[in-house]
C-alpha cells in the first residue's frame, strides 16, 4: 500500500505471469476504481467488500489474457463499469487476439465505457487523462492522474524497459514513438505504476530506460 498525495494506491499481484493489478482511492474517500484485474476477481471483490469500499469502474489498459481474466468475476460480484480505449475492441471481443484462447481461459469482453484518447475521465472522484499509447496492443492506454502526478502505463513502460510488441496488434515502431512523445514527456515526478514489476519514475525512466 502506497500513499501519494492524497491517494492510496494498493498493488495486488495477479495470474500466472504476475500481473499488477492497482485498487485506487482517495485517502477520504470510500469510492475506488480497480486497474486491469488480470485474475482473483473474486478475491479482489471479497477485499474491496471487506474494506467497505465502493467500486465505481473497472479501467482495463489493454486487453491482452493477463490484464482481463479477473474482470467477468469482479464485475459479477461488484456491480460496476469497464471502461477501455475505444481502439481495443477488436482485441478485447477476440479470445484468439487477446491470447486467452491459448491459455485454456477463454475471454471475451465488451467494455461499458469506450474511452477516447486525450479524454478527461473521472472516477471514484479522481480526475485522470486518458492517453492512447499504441505499440504493445493497437488500443493500449495508459491513466495519468496529473493533480497527483501519477500514471498507470500498463504495458508499455516498465522500471529500466517496454511492453513487447509481437502478440497480436502490437507494433514496435508505435511502441517506441509512444514511449517517446506520449510517456516519458509526463512531468519528471510523476510516479509509474507498470502492469508487471516493481513502480518508477518518469525522471528515473528518462534517465535509465534503454528506449528512452
């Protein structure tokens, strides 16, 4: 559990290859939303029941098996919404594309709230921009909360590398531009919370990431 301006950030370590998975709250607030639940959705659920807090959204970065398999049993035990870039619904509607036809777990997801690069979103009271950062998958996004400088890069960034770019969609060229022009210009304090590995820095990845 992590606090950063005001906010509580809590990790859970998800799945078979050890997905992050982020349940985020305002340190006065009951409300939360829960980034890319990637397996354990009813764990997840038993957890935010037993801490009394509300689930407002479920906000997926991209829809590759890892990052959604938890989603269907969260969302059957917690009412509430999915939300995901509206470039991804190819992937996320294809178990074949979104690799979990190969995992033996089949899923396919429609979201509720089509997010649009650039949009302002808000959720559990926390206002964030959404930014499409195409490479990894053709829709992946990554969450920046700027009042309290911190981003949810999924995939496309992690501590000292990037997401990689040969699963169905991805493109290596977009990751490396999106790498470039959309993450690593964020303001140098802001904190990175990557969907596998250990958090960062913008300042830290700008100093020390290889594809900087």
């Amino acid at each position: 559990i992590m606090e950063i301006n005001g906010l509580i950030i809590e990790s859970v370590v998800v799945g078979s290859v050890g997905t992050n998975c982020y349940i985020v709250h305002k340190k006065d607030s009951e409300h939360c939303f829960v980034v890319d639940p990637g397996d354990s959705g009813d764990k997840i659920a038993n957890y935010i029941r037993d801490q009394k807090m509300i689930l407002d959204h479920i906000l997926l970065t991209h829809g590759h098996f890892d990052h959604i398999q938890g989603v269907r049993d969260l969302k059957n035990a917690i009412r509430c919404e999915i939300c995901a870039l509206d470039v991804e619904k190819e992937l996320l509607s294809d178990a074949r594309m979104n690799v979990s036809a190969m995992t033996g777990r089949p899923e396919e997801l429609e979201a509720d709230i089509w997010l649009h690069d650039g949009q302002q979103f808000e959720s559990a009271g926390i206002a964030m921009k959404v930014i499409h950062t195409p490479g990894h998958t053709k829709g992946s996004c990554c969450y920046f909360l700027e009042e309290q400088k911190v981003l949810f890069s999924g995939d496309t960034l992690f501590m000292e590398s990037v997401g990689r770019a040969d699963l169905p969609t991805g493109n290596e060229k977009d990751l490396m531009q999106s790498v470039r022009e959309k993450v690593l210009p964020l303001p140098s304090e802001t904190k990175v919370f990557s969907g596998h590995g250990p958090s960062t820095s913008i300042e830290y990845e700008q100093a020390n990431n290889p594809y900087a």
